[in-house]
C-alpha cells in the first residue's frame, strides 16, 4: 500500500480496507522487530559481538596520555595511533590530559 493508491476513505469498505492493511504493515514490522531481537540474542550467545571494533586499546591510551605530557601536539598524536582528534579526546578526557 503506498500514497498513491486511490483508496476512498470516505466509504466503509475504504476505510475497513485501510485499516486492514495499516494492521497488516504493524504486524509485519513487529514480527521484523521480533526476528532481529532473536537473531541478536542467538548471535550473542554465540559469543558474537555487534557494532564497529575499537580503534583505542589501554596499551594507545597509555601511549597517549605519554606523548601529550611530553608536549606533542594532539593531532599528532591522534595521527599516529591512527584515530582522530576526537577520538583520542572521547579517550582522554581534559582531566586526564594534564
């Protein structure tokens, strides 16, 4: 069902119709909902993990926390541990950079 089919909402049968197949689209999307929260758990016991790696790691967090109090500037250090500016802040918070 989309927008631009003609259902006449202004009759009856238009208008059961129509919540006929809005009830069948709720089903569906919480049968999809139910079937990823299964998969998930599956995956889960499984020992599987979602979501990206991180890039961080306590041995570059320690390597940081060194190469900023020496005095190397924070772009240079993002750069070479291979992340970002941000990321390296998100790791480092101002209080642990003095």
């Amino acid at each position: 069902m989309s927008r631009t089919d003609s259902i006449d909402t202004s009759t009856p049968a238009g208008r059961i119709f129509f919540h006929a197949m809005v009830s069948l689209a709720e089903m569906e999307r919480e049968l999809t909902v139910q079937r990823t929260r299964v998969g998930l758990e599956s995956a889960r016991l499984r020992g599987r993990v979602g979501g990206r790696r991180q890039l961080m790691n306590d041995r570059k967090v320690d390597a940081a926390k060194q190469l900023l109090a020496s005095g190397v500037a924070s772009r240079v250090v993002a750069a070479n541990l291979g992340v970002s500016v941000a990321t390296l802040y998100r790791w480092l918070p101002a209080s642990e950079r003095l």
